[in-house]
C-alpha cells in the first residue's frame, strides 16, 4: 500500500495581520458599546433619583363661607315674673285654695291665715283709740270753759295756755291710736294671701294647721310661688370673642330635649355688658313667646346664634395645617412653583376643618398634607392638574 502524505499550506502573514485587527476592532467595539449603555444608565438613574427626590404634592383652594358660623350654647329657661309668697302676719293655715299648676288671677285668694292674737290687738287698739277719743272730748271742752273764763280775768293766761296744749296733745294721741286701728286693720288683710298677678302656682310648701311665722328668709317660710309663664327668660352665658356680635335685637334658634326637631326663636332684651373673670364669658338674656305654655321655666334648653361671616375668613382641612419651630402656618405653592409657608391663626375648629382667620387668602394654592421636611424655597411636583377644593364640614 502507498502512503498519501497531507501537506497543510502555511497561512499568509497578510491575512493573519487582518484576522488580528478585526479582533481588535470588534473588541473595542464590545467595550465601547457596554461604556456607552453603562453612562447611558447612570444617567437615566441619576435622572430617575433627582426626579423622585421631588416631592408630589395635591394641592386644594380655601373656600369662603356662604353663611355665617353657628354659634351653639347652653342655656337656661326662667319664668319672666316669679313671686314667692311670704306671710305678712303669724298664725296658723287656716285653709289653701290652689296647688301646684294651678292658673290664678291677680288678686284671686290663696290661702287663709287665721292670726288669733292679731284679733285681740285689734280689740285693744280700738278700745284705747275709744279711751283716746273720750279724753281728747273732755280736753276739749275744758280748753273751751278756760277760754271763756280768760275773758272775765278768772284765770291767767298760762293756764288757759296749758289747757289748750293738753287739748292738742290728747287729739295727737287720738290720732296716733287711730292709726294704730288702721295698721292692725290692714294687717288683718294680710290673713287672706292673695295673687300679686296673673299665672301658675309653681310651688306650695304648706297646708292646713301648719304654724305660720311672718317674714321671709329666716324668719318665714316660702308657703306658695307664682311664676308667670305665657313668656320666658332665657339666659345665656356668651364668650367674651362671641359678645360684641350678640347685641340687642338679635335673634336665636331655642330647642329643649323635650320636643326634639321643634324650633323657637328667642330675641336678645339685655345683656351684662361685662365679663365674668372666672369663666370668660358675659351675660345674655332673652326672650321667648311660651303662650302655649309647652316651655318649662327652670329648664335646659339650647341656643343656636347664626353669626355674621368673618371678612378675609377661609376654610380649610385640618390636614393642611403645620405645627413646627415656626408656629402655626400653611404651605402654599407660590406663582414660581416655589413652596412658600404663611403663619396663619385660626377663628374656628370644625374638627375636621379649620376656618383661618388671617394669613391666608381664597386665591392661595394650599398644599394638603405637606411631607416632612418641606421648607420655603422647595420645588414640588403638583399630583392633579387642577386643584382640588377644601371640602365643607
């Protein structure tokens, strides 16, 4: 057998010079193209990290009242004329007319006081006015024969002078026993106790046989009390900020728990016109029609004053509020896209809203909930193209 002998030719040295630069070309190409997508990713990650270093914000507008505030306070129901009734003379209840809700005229009787001792005063000052009276006469006619006897020089002028001054003194005494019966009369018609005017009997503390002293306080005791109720009082303790603006005049919604959802309308008459330093507050009083007597003197009701609309007052959420070193204040978007915080003070709490009395202005872009860290000058990224509206609580 032949052997067969393969002989490899050698490769051209021009060739294997291109072979090596096309090596290297496409090896410069490979890192040139990771250099150029490294950058490129860097700098869409340092895009990306600058963009979320903004913050996004939502912004709302301050909105105006169209009404004024409510103002609601508790207040207290009295009758417009309440009389106790004390007794003028002592003795015992003899008998009682009228008891508690009973309606009564001026002058319509009560009750009876029957005053035995009273009586015998009365005997005795009409007999000493008859004593009186007897020799007042015998003065008189005394002072009468002295006169006549000065004409006939019997007597001396001194003591017809004395007999006409005995005469004088004994009509005094006539007079002072007279007056005496007249008191002792009228104070025997204090045994019949009597309405001073027209109303309701809102209290009786006695009743046949009880002892009755004269007087009031600590003497005597309360027996009856009439209150007169077609009209009430309503009074009121109003806050010193609120006073200037619940003047005379002005009116308020009355509710009592009693009848829930029914309405009255009271009218301020007076108020105190000064401030109780303990509690802040000045009195108010007012006046509701009861003519259909469902009002309860002595009562809790409610009051509800509609309060004229603050000028320059905006509301807004509560959540827009920021409390820091700087005090109270609002972060707001200024026309440079620029934040800037405005102190602001606050007239109302709604609880989940607020009614700013200065500071602030309708036209102000607020920012809601603005993240920590804000301060004047930062630029924010808006999260809806149009500003949202502070809501109505």
């Amino acid at each position: 057998m032949s052997s067969e002998i393969l002989v490899t030719q050698p490769v051209p040295r021009r060739r294997l010079v291109l072979i090596g630069v096309i090596g290297i070309a496409i090896a410069v190409a490979v890192v040139a193209a990771g250099i150029s997508v490294r950058t490129v990713d860097a700098r869409s990650l340092k895009t990306w990290t600058d963009d979320q270093a903004v913050p996004t914000v939502n912004l709302l507008v301050p909105t105006t009242a169209s009404s004024g505030p409510t103002l609601d306070l508790p207040s207290h129901l009295e009758a417009y004329s309440r009389a106790p009734i004390f007794a003028r003379v002592s003795g015992y209840l003899q008998s009682w007319d009228v008891d508690i809700g009973s309606k009564v005229k001026a002058g319509q009787l009560l009750a009876v006081i029957e005053s035995p001792e009273l009586d015998q005063q009365l005997l005795q000052a009409r007999a000493d006015l008859a004593s009186a009276t007897a020799n007042a006469a015998l003065a008189g006619t005394t002072a009468k024969r002295w006169q006549a006897l000065l004409g006939t020089d019997s007597v001396a002028q001194q003591e017809v002078d004395e007999r006409t001054s005995d005469y004088a003194a004994k009509k005094a005494i006539v007079a002072s026993a007279q007056a005496n019966v007249e008191r002792l009369i009228a104070t025997k018609g204090f045994e019949r106790i009597v309405a001073p005017f027209d109303g309701v009997v809102t209290a009786r503390d006695t009743d046949v046989g009880a002892l009755i002293n004269a007087g009031s306080g600590g003497v005597g005791q309360e027996l009856f009390a009439i209150s007169e109720v077609k009209k009430l009082r309503v009074y009121v303790q109003v806050p010193q900020s609120y006073a200037p603006v619940v003047r005379a005049g002005s009116s308020a919604t009355l509710t009592v728990p009693e009848y829930p959802g029914q309405q009255f309308t009271a009218r301020v008459i007076a108020s105190a016109d000064s401030v109780n330093s303990n509690s802040g507050t000045t009195l108010v009083q007012l006046l509701v029609d009861n003519s259909d007597g469902k009002l309860l003197p002595g009562g809790f009701a409610s009051l509800q004053f509609k309060l004229p609309i603050a000028v320059n007052a905006v509301r807004i959420p509560a959540s827009a509020l920021v409390f820091d070193s700087r005090g109270l204040s609002v972060a707001t978007l200024g026309a440079d896209g620029h934040v800037v915080f405005k102190k602001v003070t606050i007239n109302r709490d709604f609880g989940d809203s607020v009614e700013i009395g200065s500071g602030l202005s309708a036209t102000d872009r607020v920012i809601d909930t603005p993240p920590d860290g804000l301060v004047d000058g930062d630029s924010v990224r808006v999260a809806a193209a149009k500003p949202k509206a502070a809501a109505h609580g």
